[in-house]
C-alpha cells in the first residue's frame, strides 16, 4: 500500500474530509467547495486522479456504482489517518501562532 | 470554407499542454476538432465553429471507464475524443479559465502517465534500432543492407521521444500558489 502520508495536500486532506460520507467525484468537488466557501476548487482531472490514488493506498473504498458514477467512502485505515493529519495540522498550527 | 484538415509535423506537440494551446487558439480562430483519432497526432481534421474561448484539456488515460467521463461531464466538460490514449476535453467558459488539473499532484501525475507512454514507445524504437544495427553489422537477415536506413529511422523516432520522457520527468510542476498552468 502506498503511504500518502508525506505527500498529503490539502487538496487531498479535503478530499478525506468529505468522504466521511459516501460520495461520487462530482458530489465531493461540490462538497469541498462547499465547505471551504470556494476556496478549494478541485478539478475533473483531480478528483479522478487523487479518487485512484487515495483506493489504491487502502485509505477509500468504492461502495457501489451508479448510473456510470462510482461511490467512495472512507475506510477505516483513512479515518486513521484523516484524525493523525488534523492532529499534525493542529500541532503546526499551534506552531505556529506561539511564534507568530 | 466549413472544414479543413491541420498537418503537424513530428513532435509539433510534445506536451499535453502544447496540444491544448493550439487546440485553444483554433477554437477562438472558429475551429474545433471534428473528430479525433490515432492519426490526429498528425492530421487534424477540424471544422468551422463560432470563434469562442474555450478550454481544452488533454488527460493522458489509456483504460478510461465510465465514471472516468461522468466524472468530467458532471463537472461541466464535453468530451471530444481519443487521441492516441490522450483523453480530450473542452469547456467554453467566459470568466477564469477552467482546470481540470487543480492541484500540483495530479499534475505531476499527468506528466508521469504521459511519460510513461512516451518512454514505452521510445525505449522500444531504440531497442529496435540497436537490434537492427547489431543484425546488419553481423549480416543477418535477408534485407542486411537496409540496415543503416532502418536503424536510423528508428533512431529518430525513438531519440526524440526518450528525450520528451526526460524532460517530462525532470519538468517542475508550479506549485499551487504560483496558480494552475502548466508551462
């Protein structure tokens, strides 16, 4: 299994976060968009590509296919590892505003 | 004139992004592709469309399934064809021009799937060109005398495309606060 854990992105990391529940790839560019108030806009191309990456690491399962759409959700292994990349982000954050 | 027929020569579009800025300009010249296939790497047959500006996408994908264009047309994009496992897409838009490769990852990746093919294709000319030379030079073979010719050609096929698969794996890929283009 891949470890993405060094290369996370936040395009990724959005990913993760909107597949605490089931989603196809439109549903969760829609989602992240929303939830970031446009902020982070992913694209056709990698939604696809991060959606390969993130079922061949073990970290999304696709649950179903519909009307030509497959269906992911997070596995137990990506719920790990989506609570240890907001601990590390928490952590730099703190970093972050002790200095700053 | 409603249609007309592009020629390139070799090479004319080494990059996925080299393809999309030619196809960009034909399409605010009034030109889309008419329909795409394995030979359109080499001619193009296009058609005359209302001058617009419209974004086009090549994504290199050799298996592609149906949630791989579902994806894409939920999104807003129209798929235009198969170009020798290069995936093509357009967009007309207004505002901001639209990505379909939004983060620095899958760009890379892209680069990666291009090279890929373009490395599998380049290493096997060579081999066929170094074969071909070691045949000749032993006399092996019915047409031993053609080698140099043979060997050559397959040389400059496969040079070149060795050298794109370099470049494409050595390519900075912009980060995602210096914006989404590709160079």
């Amino acid at each position: 299994m891949t470890d993405l854990k060094e290369e996370l992105s936040e395009t990724m990391y959005c990913i993760l976060l909107s597949l605490r529940e089931e989603r196809h790839g439109y549903g969760i560019i829609q989602r992240v968009a929303d939830f970031t108030a446009g902020s982070v806009q992913i694209g056709a191309g990698t939604i696809y590509t991060s959606l390969k990456k993130l079922e061949r690491a073990g970290w999304i399962d696709r649950t179903r296919t519909e009307e030509r759409r497959h269906y992911y959700v997070l596995t137990d292994r990506g719920t790990r590892a989506l609570a240890e990349q907001t601990l590390r982000i928490e952590r730099l954050y703190a970093y972050g505003r002790g200095i700053a | 004139m409603t249609r007309r027929t592009a020629w390139f020569t070799a090479f004319a579009h080494p990059t996925p992004t080299k393809l999309e800025d030619w196809l960009e300009l034909q399409a605010a010249q009034g030109w889309e592709p008419r329909e795409l296939d394995d030979m359109s790497a080499i001619r193009m047959h296009l058609q005359a469309t209302t001058p617009a500006k419209v974004r086009y996408v090549v994504d290199p994908q050799q298996k592609i399934d149906g949630s791989y264009r579902a994806t894409y047309e939920d999104a807003g994009w129209k798929y235009v064809g198969e170009l020798s496992s290069l995936q093509v897409w357009r967009r007309r838009y207004t505002g901001a021009r639209p990505e379909a490769f939004t983060d620095r990852q899958s760009r890379r990746a892209r680069d990666v799937r291009m090279a890929w093919a373009t490395g599998v294709v380049g290493t096997l000319a060579l081999l066929g060109a170094f074969t071909r030379v070691i045949l000749g030079v032993a006399h092996i073979g019915k047409s031993a005398e053609d080698w140099p010719l043979e060997a050559g050609i397959l040389a400059l096929i496969g040079i070149p495309l060795v050298a794109l698969t370099v470049a494409l794996t050595r390519r900075r890929v912009p980060t995602e606060s210096e914006g989404g283009q590709d160079s």
